[in-house]
C-alpha cells in the first residue's frame, strides 16, 4: 500500500483529469467501429480508472460514472 499527500487543488486536478478519461473511453466504448478485443481492454482501462476516481471524488461524483453491469459476463 502506498500513501500520497496533495493538496485540494491537485486532488481536484486528478479528479477532472479522470472524469474526462472515463468520458472518452464511454464514447469510444459505444463505437461500433472498434474490435471488440480492443473494447475489452478499454473496459478493464475503464474499471481501473473508475477506482482511480473513487479514491479522490465524492460519492454522488463517483455515481455519474458507475460502470454499467453487462448481461453477458
């Protein structure tokens, strides 16, 4: 386990740095273009940055962001 201090302003920089990466792969996730080999990886991106952000983002923050439950897993 490791420890990390920032300030309020850099806990804010990270959270707005990782909603917009999780906004990017949700966009690119709904693109029918792209393989589906390379989706799967995008998810996993997807739930590791989306712990990212609930270690620095309030709940109701978090909640926007919720990764959405597959039928087929």
């Amino acid at each position: 386990m490791l420890g990390l201090l920032i300030s309020e302003m850099e806990q804010k920089e990270i959270e707005y740095l990782l909603k917009r990466e999780l906004e990017e792969l949700l966009m690119d996730l709904e693109d029918g273009r792209i393989d589906h080999m390379v989706k799967r990886a995008m998810r996993e991106r997807y739930r590791l940055l989306f712990q990212l952000l609930r270690r620095v983002a309030s709940e109701k923050e978090c909640l926007k962001y919720m990764p959405k439950r597959r039928e087929n897993q």
